[in-house]
C-alpha cells in the first residue's frame, strides 16, 4: 500500500489553522476572538508570574534541617528558630512557652503535671 501522509511542516500548519478559522468564525467575529485569546493569554501570563513569585518566596521562607532531630532540645531549637525565636541561653522549658504563644496558646499550656 501506498503511504498518502501530509507532508505539512512548519508555517504551513498555521496558514491551514488561520483558513479554518476564517471559515469557522467568518471575518467580523476573528478580530473580537482574537482580542479574547489576547486577554485570556495575559492573565494567564500574569498569574502564572504571581504563583512562581509566590513559589520562590515560600522557597526561600524555608529553613534547612540537617538531618532528623534526635533530642528534644534539638527539636525545640529547630521550632524556635523557624518562629524567628532566639535560642540561646534559654531552657527547654522557656523555649516550649515562647513556642506555645508563638501558636496562640497561654504561655503556661504544656509544662507541669496534666490537670485530670
């Protein structure tokens, strides 16, 4: 059997699209068409820039872990650093009330005995 392929390339294919939307559409409706696609076209430009800022914002928000936390003063260290909370010279105790009203809690939420 014979092969009847298209041997189209390159700018023929948008000559044929441009015909067929001449004849789908007719010349008065192409040009409001077109100024749809335009305006589609840059807000979809416009709000794929504002995801990837946002991307790249949340990117850079984050803190690097180096490796899994083994003691629970590593994992209180962690945590207030994320929350912008200086570590240094403060007991475990004094990091989980900062860290506890970092998250809307009263400062004395989650030290001493359970209250059964």
């Amino acid at each position: 059997m014979e092969n009847f392929s298209l041997d189209i390339i390159g700018n023929e294919w948008i000559i044929i699209i441009f015909v067929g939307l001449i004849l789908l559409l007719g010349t008065k409706r192409l040009p409001e068409v077109s100024r749809k696609i335009g305006k589609f076209m840059g807000e979809y430009n416009k709000t794929r820039n504002v995801v990837q800022n946002e991307f790249q914002r949340a990117k850079s928000d984050f803190i690097p872990v180096q490796g899994p936390a083994t003691t629970e003063r590593q994992k209180l260290e962690t945590m207030a650093k994320s929350l912008g909370i200086d570590s240094t010279n403060r007991s475990d105790d004094e990091l989980r009330n900062l860290i506890n009203s970092k998250f809307g809690g009263s400062a004395n939420e989650g030290t001493g005995s359970p209250s059964n």
